[in-house]
C-alpha cells in the first residue's frame, strides 16, 4: 500500500505545475488529477482487502494531494 501512496506522490510532484496552474479552472485540475494519480495510486487494488485502515489511508491521501498549493 505504502508503495502506491509513494508512487502517487511522485506523479502529484512531477505534475505540479499542470495541477496548480491558475489559468485553467479548478473543475480541469481536479479532473485531472482524478484521471492521472488516482489511477496511479489504485493500480492493482483489485487485490487488496478493503478494510477502514486502507480506506482511511486514502481518503488521507486524497485529501492532502488536494490541498497542494
């Protein structure tokens, strides 16, 4: 798990300027990042077993790579 969320953060970084671009709307940003690191960081989670740590640990994750400025 561990190594998605640190996989996912190295996308978020190399895609910052992309992601915190004023000029394109908010709506576009979030979109996305919804369509390049999530599927990043979900890559092969149709293995994992969902439990509320996993879940927690991603809605974390989500949270924080939203609050990038």
């Amino acid at each position: 798990m561990m190594h998605r969320i640190t996989a996912a953060w190295k996308h978020v970084w190399n895609r910052k300027h992309q992601l915190l671009r004023r000029r394109v709307p908010l709506i576009k940003r979030v979109r996305r990042l919804h369509s390049t690191i999530y599927r990043r960081l979900l890559h092969g989670s149709g293995g994992w077993t969902p439990d509320d740590k996993i879940a927690n640990e991603l809605i974390t994750v989500e949270m924080r790579m939203l609050r990038i400025r």
